[in-house]
C-alpha cells in the first residue's frame, strides 16, 4: 500500500512530489513518534510518594502548635 502511493505521486507529480511527500512524512513520522512517548508515558506506572516519617510529622506539629496562654494566639 505504502510502495504504491508513493508511486502514484511519483507517477503524477514527479521529483518534487516526492521531495513534498518525503517531508510531509517526516513530519508526520515526528508526531507519531511523539504521540507513542506521550502513550508510554501514560502507561507507565505513577511513582509512589516517599513514605512520611510519623516522628517528623508529630514534631511539625508540636511546633507548630498554638500556644493557648498567649493573647497574640487566640485570634
């Protein structure tokens, strides 16, 4: 099917036809090439999210706590 449209064009629009066909191609060769990597991409698995440190957690929000007795803290 390929090796006969090319030489359809060949036949009816010659060198440069060809010369059309061949960076239209290339074109086209480019887009496919990025849409199977953007595919891929896709079908891969999400990486996984490092696991949290239950000690670092509570030391945030130990200091991060509101301190009851101060006035500034109970707005």
């Amino acid at each position: 099917m390929v090796t006969t449209a090319v030489m359809n064009v060949r036949d009816r629009f010659g060198a440069e036809g060809l010369r059309d066909l061949m960076a239209v191609a290339q074109m086209e060769l480019r887009n496919a090439e990025a849409a199977e990597r953007r595919l891929a991409a896709l079908a891969e698995p999400a990486a996984a999210a490092e696991p949290v440190d239950a000690a670092d957690t509570q030391a945030w929000l130990a200091y991060t706590e509101v301190d009851p007795d101060r006035e500034d803290d109970r707005r």
